[in-house]
C-alpha cells in the first residue's frame, strides 16, 4: 500500500523540487501521488531522467512496473482481481489525464 505521508522532496536536486512541486500546483504530493505518475510522463519533463526515476521507485517503495500499466501481451486480464482491475484502469485514466494535459501545454505553447 502505497503512502499518503508527503513525498521526500529533499532528496532531490532544485530542478528536480521544481517539476515536481510544478507537477502539483505548487504543493508537495504525497508518496502515492508521485508513485502515480507514469514513467513515461515523468521522463517526459524537463530535469527528470531515468536516474531519478529510479530514486523515485526507491523513495516511494514501488516498482518500476507499478507505475507502468502492463502491456495487453503481459498481463491475462481474466487472471486479475476485481481491486487489480480497478487500479489497472485507474493507472490508464491517470496516464491518459497527464498525456491530455502535456498535449494542451504543447498546444498552447504553438498558438
């Protein structure tokens, strides 16, 4: 189970602090929150790469793969729980929220 404590923000570098804290509006996430963020939208941010990444799987006590939906191929969806179920399509709405909000920033940043 993941933490609601606030995520350790210290033990990052200032540019690190920054797109996090940007990430959230300003205020300091909780572990849960961080952990939420996909890998792929958070490489995706400037001043983080797979390095801190990792120290943010470390930090927050998950795996890389929590963070990463599985693939169709890797995952039997009849195998699953109701519960895993719900945090798989919770992830994917996670996901797709922050590829939606990537796209309107890019798009405002064209116009």
């Amino acid at each position: 189970m993941l933490s609601d404590a606030p995520f350790p923000l210290d033990q990052f570098s200032a540019i690190v602090r920054t797109a996090i804290l940007k990430e959230f509006g300003g205020r300091c996430p909780t572990i849960r929150e961080v952990a939420r963020i996909p890998d792929t939208y958070w490489l995706s941010t400037p001043g983080i790469g797979s390095s801190t990444v990792e120290k943010i799987h470390s930090l927050a006590k998950v795996s890389p793969q929590r963070t990463r939906p599985p693939s169709p191929d890797q995952l039997s969806y009849a195998e699953l729980t109701d519960a895993e179920l719900l945090d798989h399509l919770e992830a994917l709405r996670d996901e797709l929220d922050h590829i939606r909000d990537a796209l309107k920033i890019r798009m405002a940043k064209q116009a």
